[in-house]
C-alpha cells in the first residue's frame, strides 16, 4: 500500500480528493517563498489607553465539525458582541470546509478559522503565514468502525483478554485483511491510518469519500469499514451500533510511550487557525475572542444545555441529525474541551503527552521525512502561537489580581466603583485584558 505522503505525489484527479488540491497544490502562487525565522513570532500589543471596547469585525470561519462550531453558541448569547466583536460575513462568519480553507486564510479571505492546525503545515513550503493561535480540545475521534453485521471483536476485547498492544491491534484488524477502509480527503487522519494499517500488518486499501456521503453508505449497509474525520460522524454510527475496533485513545493509552513514540505524530488537538498578517495588526481583538472561546467552553460544562443552541447549525453544515444532548455526548466523549487553566498541558508542562513542542517536532518530523516541508526550515515556535498568546492573558490575570487586592482596601467613587464591578465581569468572563484596563482606571 502506497503510504499517504506517496499518494500526495499523484495527480489530485485520480484520488478526487479536493482537500489536497487546496492544501497543497498551487500554494506558491498565493504568496512569495519565506522561510520561517526567529523573528516569526506573535508581538503583543500594549493595551488600548480608556476605558471603552474597541469595535472590531474578524473575517471568521468554521468547519463543520461539533468541536469546530461550538463558536456559535458564544454568537448566538451576545459574548463576541460584549467584547467589541462581530463577523464577516454576518452574523455568524463563513461556512467553511477542507476544500478551501487553507487558500482563504493563506490569501486574506478569512481572517481566523476553526482548524487542525497540522493541515496548515504543508503551506511552509512556500509560505509562512498561517498560524495556530489556539487549541480548544485533543481529538479522540479517530476510530476504525465496523459494520455492524460482521459482528467483530475490538481491541480492548483482546486487550482484556490478556493479549499485548501488538498482538491485539494485530487481531482486530485482522478481518480487514486486504479489504476497504472508507476514510475522509483530510490530511489529519492519514497518520492514523498508516500507522495501524503498518503495525497490525492489515494491508487494507483506502478509499476517499466525504463524510457526509460516506454516511448515507454507511446507513445503507453498503461499507463495512470507515474511518470518518467527523466526531459527529464517528458519533452517530457509534448510536446506530457500528463497532469501534480501534481508536486514538487505545493507541494512547496501550501503545508505546515517550517523546519518540511513533504514537506522537498521531495525537490531534484541535484549535484556531490565523493569518499571522492579521494577528499581529490586532493582537489584542485575538485576545478578547479567545476569552470568549473559554468563555463558552467554561460555560457549556456548567450547563451542557447551551449545545441546544449549536445542533441546529451544526446539523445544517454536517448532515448530522443530532440534538443538544447529541452534541454534548460527543464532546465529551470524542474531544473534551481544554479550559483556560487546563492549557498548561500544552504550554507549560514539558512532561505531557500532549505538550506542543513534543507533538509539533513529531509532526514536523514527518512531513519532512515524506517532502512535504524542506527539512530544517520549521520548528514548533514557528508555527504554533497559542502560548505567548495564552501566556499574555495569564500574565494579565496576575496583575489584574494585583489590582483588585488593591482595590479592596480603597474608598471609590461611583464611577470608579462601576469600573471596579465591570472589571469583575470581564474576569469572570475570561477576559483579563478588559478587566485589567478596567481595574487599572478604578485604581487611578
């Protein structure tokens, strides 16, 4: 079997794959060769003098996937509109899709965009603006699904039975011997993929079809084995009784451990993508919408029914027929939301599996390996964003809580007493930049 890199290689037309005709063909003609440097890096802002919340409008998109969408629950209750934002194109920004999103951000069309930030990876061939700003949850969706009239044993079946990490994989792939694994166009799954296909030894063949229509087929009983990039897919053939042989968090937490585990480079988190043009012409706008993305994710685990709100748009862009309580089964079970203080995983905590400079060097390990990217010409620094911006809001918390303790032992006027409490609400809200512009007026 032709591994995927190999398969980027051939004429687009012969997969049908459009994702990668985006991705990865014609990229030098959208901007100039620049190497990635040291001085590639997100420059923050200093706050804005008052006490007002500039007006802002972000070219937005989302991709039509539960933990690409949630964004429209913070639209729909006004928490973008308290922070001075809004989108174009209103009200909720684009419908977006692997097709076209690379070439929209890359190009200036979109100014920030829902995204598994590895799918931007391939533009560094020829470019270097495309930046992930954040992450919003670890992808737990890759899963090898089994039609369920083959009545198949899974992994953890064999794992229970006493078998070993490779003697189990090696086990339950075993039926697919030779036959057909349906898997989406998106890059993100193809690490996956190859890894179980090479270590359980399978040599099953990969067919590319959509999710949306893989579905239908699905439903219709005529596939037996899929691999869908959707965790709304993955979720609703998991109700309907289709098997779950094997998935991402089995190979997490059986397979190899360790910085150099061929496991790292398959480990998804999932998060934002921007045009690093925009991000350093409005530093501080990244920072007020990524308060409002904790905000939502803060928000739907204290009261999970706000997803009600997210199913009918999600349903509309995925072909998915999920209610609120779907939406919330498949965050929880599929890809947990990372909260403000659980980002330390990705930023802080060297030891984790899912710490970015170990994940991001496996990625950038592989795509090297394979030519997508010139060998040496990438680093994790260079492309993942998501920390100093984090750090930024962190260090703004801290010195708002300075502020605050300060506070408490001062006699206010009215207006100085209004900017105290409006301070408090922006610090609930995750929004320590306003809260500190805020506290620092009231203190003076």
């Amino acid at each position: 079997m032709k591994t995927f890199f190999q398969r980027i290689a051939e004429p687009i037309e012969r997969r049908g794959a459009s994702v990668l005709a985006a991705g990865l063909i014609g990229l030098a003609a959208l901007a100039p060769p620049h190497a990635a440097s040291a001085e590639d890096r997100f420059v923050p802002a200093a706050p804005e003098a008052g006490v007002e919340i500039p007006a802002a409008t972000i070219k937005f998109g989302m991709r039509p996937y539960a933990d690409n969408t949630f964004y429209i629950i913070g639209m729909k209750k006004g928490w973008f509109s308290d922070v001075g934002i809004s989108f174009d194109p209103a009200p909720y920004g684009l419908k977006a899709n692997d097709s076209n999103v690379t070439t929209l951000l890359l190009n200036g069309q979109l100014d920030l965009i829902s995204e598994f930030c590895p799918l931007m990876l391939p533009t560094y061939k020829d470019a270097n603006k495309l930046k992930c700003i954040g992450f919003t949850d670890n992808f737990l969706a890759n899963a090898i699904l089994a039609n369920p009239k083959l009545k198949l044993k899974t992994f953890k079946e064999y794992i229970a039975d006493g078998l070993s990490f490779d003697a189990a994989l090696k086990a339950t792939l075993a039926p697919m011997k030779g036959k057909t694994l349906v898997g989406a166009p998106q890059l993100s799954d193809r690490a996956f993929e190859e890894y179980i296909n090479k270590t359980s030894g399978a040599d099953f063949k990969l067919e590319v079809v959509d999710d949306a229509k893989s579905l239908v087929l699905a439903k219709a009983g005529r596939e037996d084995f899929v691999n869908p990039e959707g965790a709304p897919i993955v979720y609703t053939l998991r109700q309907d009784g289709w098997t779950n042989l094997v998935d991402i968090g089995d190979l997490i937490k059986y397979g190899p451990g360790g910085v150099e585990s061929p496991i790292e480079p398959l480990i998804g988190i999932v998060g934002l993508g921007a045009n690093s043009d925009y991000v350093n012409a409005h530093q501080n706008t990244v920072l007020r919408f990524m308060s409002v993305v904790w905000r939502i994710i803060d928000a739907t685990k204290a009261d999970p029914s706000l997803y009600e709100l997210q199913a009918p748009y999600l349903n509309s862009f995925a072909g998915t027929s999920l209610d609120g309580k779907g939406v919330e089964s498949t965050v929880n079970i599929l890809h947990p939301f990372t909260t403000f203080d659980a980002d330390k995983q990705y930023y802080d905590d060297k030891d984790s599996t899912v710490y970015y400079a170990n994940v991001w060097s496996a990625i950038i390990k592989d795509f090297e390996a394979h030519g997508i990217i010139p060998a040496g010409k990438v680093t994790p620094d260079d492309v993942v964003w998501g920390g100093p911006i984090w750090k930024q809001l962190v260090d703004y918390r801290a010195k708002t809580d300075d502020l605050m303790a300060k506070l408490k032992g001062m006699t206010l006027a009215s207006d100085k007493q209004a900017l105290a409490d409006k301070a408090k609400t922006f610090y609930a809200d995750y929004d320590f930049l306003d809260a500190y512009r805020l506290a620092l007026a009231a203190s003076q």
